[in-house]
C-alpha cells in the first residue's frame, strides 16, 4: 500500500492541481512600498524612537530576529547580539517568537499573529476581527495592515513603558484614538518630518492628513513586495521547469503523502491557515491577564473562548523555513531538524525536552521555566495534544529536511529593496 501511494504521488512533477490555485498577493505601487519600506525601518514609530519593526523583522535574519523569544524596549542591537540597556531593562521578554514575514501579504492570509487574535471577518468594520472590538479604528486595506497598528502599543514591543513618552502614557491610559492618542502621535510625529509628508502627498493626494491606518497600509504594501516569495526550487519543479534534487523529491513525496505533512501545512505555502495543539514545550513569561498569575501559553483559546482551543496556535507557512528558525510558537527548537523530529512524537517529545535547544538573552531576573518544570502544567499540555504517532527513518527525516530547503526563494530572500542607509527621521537604522 504505502509502495502505492508513494508511486502515485511521485509520478511526475506537475502536480500543481493537488495544491489548489496559486497564491494571489494584491498589486502594489512602487510609491507606496519605498514609503513603507523607510517607515519599517524607522525607529520613529516606537514610543522612545528607538525600535523599528525592522529591529524584530530584520532580512539579515530572516524576518525575525533569530531568537527565541525577541527583546524590543529595553534591548540595543540586533537579534543574537542584542543586549539589555542596564539603564532600561525591560519588565519581561515578549511571549512569543517573532515569526517570518515571508508571503503574509497574499491573499490567503486572513489571520494573524500564533493565536490568530486578529482575522477577516465579514461581521466586523472593515471586515477584521480585533481586540480591540468596536474601539477599531477604520481605515485599513487588509489584515495585514491592520496587525501593524498592534506592536506599537506593547509596552515591551515598541511602546516603552509607563511615563518614559507621549505614547506609552497614551497607551497605559487606554487613549489610542483622538487628538492625544496613540497612534495619532506617532501619525502627527510622522507627519512633521518634511520628506514623509511629501511622500504621503504622492500617495494620498496634497495635504491629506496623516493617519495611522496610512502608516500601517503603506507598511503592509512594503511587506507584500519585499517579501513574496514564491519562485523557489519547489516552485519552478511544480511548473514543469528543474525537478528537484533526489533527495528533495523524495522529501516532497513523504510531505505530501506518507508522512502526513501536508494535512496541516497544505497547499502552495505549506499551510492550511488553521490552529493545532501539537505539546509544543513552553517557557517565558507566557500570556496572562493583568489579574492572572500564570505564565502558561493556552493559544487560541484566549481568542475564542472554546476548550477545544486549548494550546492549539496558528499552522505557519513553511516558505524559507530554513531562514526563520528557531522554531515553534515561542521558538523552542533552534533547528529545523529538531522541530520536525518533535511531529513524529510530540508528548514523548515534551516531556524529553531539553531547554539548552532555546535561544534567549540573559535578562536579569527572568523566570523562565515555571512551565516546563511542573508537572501538571506539562500534562495540560500534553494532554491537549492532535497529533498521531509517526515512525520516520534518519533518512527520510533528511529527506523531509531537503524539501523543506527547495523551499527557499533565494530572490526574497537576498531582498528587492534591501534595508536603506539612512530614514526620513535622521534616526540610526539597525543593520
């Protein structure tokens, strides 16, 4: 039987039909994404002037940061050389991985961020779910730009904490809309730097104002040019161009058949946009409520409310996985090798987990592994766990390593517009 389905699935490379339709990502003007690309890079938008999104979501790293779990406010320098001002320490680690950007402008992306907290929906204004409800302001092209309006407002993202600026008192005071809100004081700081406000004059027409959502909009059309990437080995193979490499073709077979792969990471970008509970192992700070104690990581359930959301996270594409490690939701793994190896027995996986596979600053005080070392937490999350038991031989996990390698776009990946020296606001860029 396996001989079988392996024959069928293997015969011949222009299987395109199996995937479904191609990826469709909207028109960008080049206008719009060389302003989205100054304002992704420039530390501007941050409450203390001193994070861009780039400073998380750098090329060099592969759109992440190569961490773990990421340091925004409190942190100077870049990914795995970034360090704690002593100065400034920041009150806790971001809670989960900074995840890739690769290809979150096509319009298959209808979700963002691990638990999925800000979706399309039909219901709601402009057609996306927040969390922030009816509080939403209006005014966005897609989900992509919307989830851009969110880090500025984390106090240990991009916001800095409580009293240090204008933005944070804005933020920890619940005041984001109007006149002294805060995204409208980073729109107005934007709007008072003469280039910017001579680009958004091409863009929005003369003397329009500024807002926010123009901000994030603009962003979004950046991200959706710079980081497409769909024109890898894997790519070309299934139009009928090169065929794989052995080693590579036989990965994509056990991907997409035996292995089972592909019942979650399915279609052209390797995923089917859902949510999954696979006893990821967790650390960190965890998401709580102002009033909970806790620092486990329960996922989608915060957003729906359902128990059978109980740790279950978004399925990520696996474009230019190779570039984007560590891996899981809050980066457990650094390899791609040991993240793969965790499918085939995850609760076996959990409970053998061996925390030196993380990639953290040191940070003065931080609690850690509070998760991880009680057994009852290890058992919710076990216990929570879809995924069935897969027997894999070395050499077919290594097959399945050099698929998931045809899956890199090196174009995307050497970047279309690059980083830029220097930024409208004369602040440095982090390179």
């Amino acid at each position: 039987m396996r001989w079988t389905l392996l024959m069928v699935l293997g015969a011949g490379a222009a299987q395109a039909d199996d995937l479904g339709p191609r990826p469709v990502f909207p028109e960008v003007g080049m206008a719009e994404a060389e302003l989205g690309r100054l304002l992704f890079y420039d530390p501007v938008i941050s409450g203390n002037r001193n994070i861009s999104c780039g400073t998380c979501h750098h090329p060099d790293l592969g759109t992440s940061d190569g961490m773990s779990l990421s340091v925004g406010e409190g942190g100077v320098g870049l990914g795995p050389k970034r360090v704690f001002d002593p100065l400034d320490l920041p009150e806790e680690r971001i809670p989960r991985n900074a995840p890739g950007l690769w290809n979150i402008g096509a319009e298959d992306f209808t979700v963002m961020f691990h638990d999925g907290r800000l979706e399309e929906a039909a219901d709601q204004p402009d057609g996306i779910r927040t969390p922030l409800g009816a509080d939403m302001i209006r005014g966005f092209d897609s989900v992509l730009s919307a989830q851009a309006m969110f880090p500025v407002l984390s106090g240990d993202e991009m916001a800095g904490h409580y009293s240090e600026n204008d933005v944070s008192q804005a933020v920890r005071l619940s005041n984001l809309t109007g006149e002294a809100g805060a995204w409208e004081r980073i729109a107005d700081r934007v709007a008072a730097i003469p280039a910017y406000r001579e680009m958004f004059d091409e863009v929005l027409g003369a003397g329009a104002p500024i807002r926010f959502t123009d901000i994030a909009n603009v962003l979004a059309d950046f991200i959706t040019f710079e980081w497409r990437a769909d024109e890898s080995p894997f790519d070309v193979a299934m139009a009928g161009g090169a065929a794989l490499p052995e080693d590579a073709e036989r990965g994509r077979v056990l991907f997409y058949g035996d292995a089972g792969c592909s019942t979650c990471h399915s279609g052209w970008l390797q995923t089917d946009h859902g949510f999954h509970a696979i006893a990821m192992p967790q650390f960190g700070p965890g998401k709580a409520a102002r009033f909970e104690a806790h620092a486990r990581d329960e996922g989608r359930i915060r957003v729906t409310g359902a128990a059978e959301d109980a740790y279950r996270f978004r399925t990520p594409s696996l474009r230019n996985v190779t570039l984007t490690g560590p891996y899981g939701h809050n980066g457990a793994y650094a390899t791609l090798e040991g993240v793969v190896r965790h499918h085939l027995d995850p609760v076996a996986s959990l409970r053998g987990w061996d925390r030196d596979q993380v990639v953290l600053h040191e940070m003065p005080g931080a609690e850690d592994w509070a998760i991880v070392e009680t057994p009852e937490e290890v058992d919710r999350i076990a216990a929570a766990n879809e995924l069935m038991l897969m027997a894999l031989s070395d050499g077919e996990v290594a097959d399945i390593l050099a698929f998931l390698g045809a899956l890199t776009d090196q174009e995307a990946a050497d970047g279309r517009l690059g980083v830029p020296e220097t930024v409208p606001s004369g602040l440095p860029v982090d390179r």
